[in-house]
C-alpha cells in the first residue's frame, strides 16, 4: 500500500477517492491545501493530489524525501516546483484534457440562444403570450462559422458546425493541415475570416499575441449583423470595441463565457473551488458590466466547462495517473 495524499479534497471527492483506490493507496485526505496542513502528517507519503491551492514549492518538498509522484488535478502545473521535481527525480502528471467537447457544446448552446432567440421566445411565453410575431431567427445551415483558433476546442467546434451544415473557415498561427482535409474547412488569415464570417467564435488561449485579437480596428472588418462568442478568455475581445460594433448593428449579438475582467482566473475548478469572496466578486463584475444589461448579449459565467462529466473526468484522470504510475508506465507527465 502506497501512502497517498490528496488535497483540496471536498467530501464527494474523497468519497471517490476512497472507492477508487482501496487496494492500492492508503489514502490521507485533506480538505486543505498541502501549506496549510502539519507536514509531519504526510512526511511517510510517496504520492501527493491536489489542486492549484497547493504550491508544491521546493520548501515543502524538502520536508517530505520519500514522495515519488505529484499528481494535480488541474491543466496547469505552475504551482509545483518542477525544476526541483526533475532534480529529485519525482514524477508530475496532469489532466491535460477534460472539457474539449463540454466547451464545444456550450458554444452551439450560446449560438443557438442567439440564432433562435430563445432567451427573449421563453420570456414571451412566462408572461402569457404564446404569439411568435418577431420572433423570427436565423438557420444555421449555409452559414459560415469562423473559428479562431483550432485546438482540441475549435476541432470539436468544427466537427459540431458540420452537423449543422455550416461551412467552416478558420485562422490559427499553427494550422493542422491534416485536419482542414479530413473535417473540411479552409484555413485563412484572421482578416479573412472575420470578412467572410457570420458567425465568429473564439477558441485561442490568452496571451500577450492574442489580447484584444478582436479589437476597434478588425471589428470594423465584419459583415453587418455578424455574431461574436467568447468562450476562451476575456481579454481576447477589447470590450469597448465590441460595444461600439454592438450598437451600430455591424455585431448582431454576442455569446460569452467570459468577460474581459476575469483574466485572473488561471483554470476553470478554480471558480467551483474559491469561496465565496470570489464568486461574490466575479457576479458583481459581471453584473456591473455594461454589456450583461444589452438585449443581444447573453452572458454565462464561465461556465462552458461546467458539466457533470467533465469534472468527473478530472477526478478519472487523477486516479488513471496514479495507477499507470503504480504499474509502472507513467502517462500525462509533465
Ligand atoms: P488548445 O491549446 O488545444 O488550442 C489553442 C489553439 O489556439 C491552438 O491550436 C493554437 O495554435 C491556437 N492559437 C495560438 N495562438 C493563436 C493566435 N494568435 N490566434 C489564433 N489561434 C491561436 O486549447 P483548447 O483546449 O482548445 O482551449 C482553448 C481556450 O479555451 C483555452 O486557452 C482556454 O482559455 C479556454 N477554455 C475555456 C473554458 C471555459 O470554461 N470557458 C474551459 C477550457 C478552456
């Protein structure tokens, strides 16, 4: 039996811990993350778990010589030492992948509310009224979906787009050229794209290349009555300019996820996870942000990633991680 450590840890996880790992892990649970715990408490661990909350820092690590395997439960590994894990020889895994399809569907979610007017047909029907007049929306079917970005995201956006009949245009610095065959969509410029689109949806990560990649400047590129969804990061779109183009008509309306304020927010369990102070803070963002209140914008709160089934493949691929790691063929090592 390894000792094993896991952190961070609410009672439905440690329940599933529990069942998951009895013949092969003596598990130690803590709901804390690992700074705040008595470390002499873990000292005979080999295996440590948790989430972003536990900084697995050379300090801590020194105290503890015989651990083996960090395995966290999130994308990133920022919060753990890993110049010192490779010195020391520890394994780190990571959960590289667990929402790619959930974020997909949570885009064709803001799309169709948008396209179909659902928000405003549901509202008609609670007052009373079952009468459709101006209710009219948009098929998707023939319609040009531009994606920004082709990663695990986009790809899965791509395929879904195709359901629906949707031709699909697309722009990433790092085009898979395999792919664009095999799905059937043309990569372009990012111009091009935002030209010829009617619909343009953002999958690329947040970084000082893609900050503002919608900006007062290509906005202007759009056709009249475009939509525009965001389910990546804030910051790719500069708010001001999409307030602009909301108000003269050359943006139809806007699905988003994320709102240009939230960029402190480094991974999605994070918003499950934190107290209350900021969930308090991420509503009144949100709430006070001009664009919650516009009748063509529908606003979710970062919620793309939240399903069911996504957060249980974080805790699959945790345990996945420790047994491969046990049985001696480490896989998602970082
Ligand atoms: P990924 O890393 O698989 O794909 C990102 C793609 O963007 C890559 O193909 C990359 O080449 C491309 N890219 C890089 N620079 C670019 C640029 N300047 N312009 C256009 N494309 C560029 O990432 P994945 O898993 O598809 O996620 C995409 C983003 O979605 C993440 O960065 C994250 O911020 C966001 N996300 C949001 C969630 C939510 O709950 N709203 C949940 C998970 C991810």
């Amino acid at each position: 039996m390894i000792r094993t450590a896991f952190f961070d840890t609410d009672e439905k996880e440690k329940l599933f811990f529990q069942k998951a790992l009895p013949n092969k892990c003596e598990l130690v649970l803590f709901d804390r993350p690992v700074s705040q715990v008595d470390i002499t408490l873990v000292e005979k661990c080999e295996i440590l778990s948790g989430f972003v909350y536990s900084k697995f820092s050379k300090e801590i690590l020194e105290k503890l010589p015989k651990v083996k395997l960090i395995v966290t439960q999130s994308t990133g590994f920022d919060h753990i030492d890993i110049k010192y894990c490779k010195k020391k020889g520890i394994t780190v895994c990571n959960v590289p992948e667990y929402g790619s399809n959930t974020v997909a569907e949570h885009t064709f979610a803001l799309i169709l509310t948008l396209m179909k007017r659902i928000i405003e047909s549901t509202m008609r029907v609670k007052m009373g009224s079952f009468d459709p007049t101006g209710l009219t929306g948009f098929d998707l079917k023939g319609k040009t979906l531009g994606v920004i970005g082709t990663g695990k995201i986009g790809v899965n956006v791509i395929k879904i787009a195709k359901g629906f009949g949707m031709n699909a245009i697309a722009f990433d610095p790092f085009p898979k050229k395999d792919l664009e065959k095999y799905l059937g969509f043309a990569y372009k410029s990012l111009n091009e794209v935002l030209a010829e689109s009617d619909i343009v949806t953002l999958h690329c990560p947040s970084c000082e290349e893609t900050k503002h990649i919608i900006n007062d400047k290509n906005i202007n590129l759009m056709k009249d009555g475009t939509y525009l969804i965001n389910t990546a990061r804030g910051g790719l779109i500069e708010t001001q300019a999409l307030f602009n183009a909301l108000k003269s008509g050359k943006i139809a309306g806007a699905g988003l996820d994320v709102l240009e304020e939230e960029s402190f927010l480094a991974e999605e369990r994070e918003l499950l996870t934190k107290g209350t102070t900021e969930r308090h803070n991420l509503l009144t963002l949100a709430q006070n942000h001009v664009l919650v209140n516009l009748p063509n914008v529908i606003v979710t709160p970062h919620n793309a990633f939240n399903s069911k089934e996504a957060l249980q493949r974080i805790l699959d691929t945790t345990v996945l991680n420790i047994e491969s790691f046990i049985e001696g063929n480490p896989i998602n090592t970082v």
